[in-house]
C-alpha cells in the first residue's frame, strides 16, 4: 500500500504539470487553447486505472507469493525468510499476505504477514518474534547492527548511529534500518489484529498476526530526497508525462 500511495503521489505531482503546462500554452495561444482543452479532457490520466492496472500486472508476474518474498529477500537483501518467520505455526490469511517486488529494479520491497495458524498471539510471542527479526537483519548487515534509518531520524540524529530494538519500537511508525552491500534497507514491523474475534487475553484486540516489510530505504536524509525528487520532475516533465500516457495507453 506503501508503494502503491507513493506512486499516486508522484502520478498527482505530474498531473499538477501537465495542469500548468496546459495553462501557459493556452495563455500563450488563445485560438488554440480550447482545442488543446478537449484534447486535454480525451487524454487525461485516470489515477485509479494506473493502480488497478499496476495491481493485475503484480499478479500476473506473481508477485503476490511467499516465492516472491524469498526471491527479493534472499537476492536484495541477503536474508532468509526462515530467519524472519515466527516460531509458532503460521499461515497467510489470503492470497494478497505475501509480495515481492523484483529485485534487479533496485528499489522496491517484500512483505508477508505471518497469521497465527490456530488462536491469538501473545505479547511474549511477538516480543519473541520482534527479537529474532531484529537480531536477522543485525546478522546480514554490513556493519553486524542494526541502524536507525533516514525513515525513522529524528531531528539532530544520526541516521547511520546504531539503535536498539526498544528504541526502535518507541516510534509511533515500529521500525529501523540496516546496510547490506553497501545499500540502505528499511524495515517496518507490526502486530495485526482480527476485528472479526474478541481477545481472550485481556486485551481490546484480537492479534494474531505479525508482519514484516523489507524494502529499499532512502539512501539520503527526507529533504535531500524530495529537493531530488522535485528537481528530477521538473528535468524530465516530458518524459514522464509520455511514459505514463502509454501505460495507461
């Protein structure tokens, strides 16, 4: 969903463009403009088909599967998913509980939630779980620990400053870095809940699931990234425009 909303927000930037590329052109050209207008109208990019295409391309390519978790673990991020399973039996709840982007692209991510095959699960046993994640991605980084991750620095911190794991659950976002062959990964966890069942352990929600996301992380601070991000659209509106009037094409 991560993925899915950063690509809208990128779509809706290029939209925002193309909105005032279209208004210079018709200050520009009054006779032309409201030709140009209708073309505009024809041609415009509907954000909703862009996803839900993206979505039945990922399927087609399987990505939604534990294979494609491993394959992006194993290839991006030299981890083993059996060093991020729990130890308590689990199952995927559907179908769409387990993807993986490819990982030659160089960016991208691979997450999997962990159901509980039978009852809910307990703080011990997330604890237990969180521990061993934590400890995993230690072990596959460059540095033998784990990071606190442009994602998750706050002001005046280090980025690249090792962290522990109760410091990196103490955010209201769970979550830390690592560095593995000389590139930054980012690593989300949370327990998920059925709203469907009530706790029998005293508690406002039924957990029984854990869920891990490993991805690519941003290899430079927010405001580096998005003064890129934003000179980069502007460098090649063209292109980008053109590239995603033949997707949706």
């Amino acid at each position: 969903m991560k993925k899915l909303i950063a690509f809208l927000i990128m779509i809706m930037m290029v939209l925002s463009l193309m909105a005032c590329g279209g208004k210079e052109k018709a200050d520009s050209n009054t006779e032309n403009s409201t030709s140009e207008s209708e073309t505009s109208e024809d041609e415009k990019i509907d954000a909703g088909e862009v996803i839900e295409q993206a979505l039945e391309e990922a399927e087609e390519f399987e990505s939604f599967s534990v294979e494609a978790v491993e394959y992006y673990l194993k290839k991006a991020a030299g981890l083993e998913l059996s060093a991020l399973e729990p130890d308590w039996e689990w199952k995927l709840k559907n179908d769409y509980c387990a993807y993986g982007d490819e990982p030659d692209s160089g960016y991208g991510h691979a997450v999997i939630k962990f159901t509980k095959a039978e009852g809910e699960m307990t703080d011990e046993e997330y604890q237990i779980w969180l521990q061993k994640v934590f400890d995993a991605t230690a072990a596959a980084s460059d540095d033998g620990y784990n990071i606190i991750g442009y994602e998750f620095a706050g002001e005046g911190e280090d980025a690249l400053a090792e962290t522990t794991l109760e410091e990196a659950l103490g955010g209201w976002i769970q979550g830390w870095g690592f560095r593995a062959d000389g590139k930054l990964f980012v690593v989300y966890v949370s327990q998920e809940y059925d709203k469907e069942k009530e706790s029998e352990l005293d508690r406002i929600f039924y957990y029984d699931s854990a869920q891990i996301d490993v991805g690519a992380g941003l290899q430079k601070s927010w405001d580096d990234t998005m003064s890129e991000a934003e000179e980069y659209m502007e460098e090649h509106e063209d292109e980008i425009r053109e590239a995603l009037e033949e997707y949706t094409n």
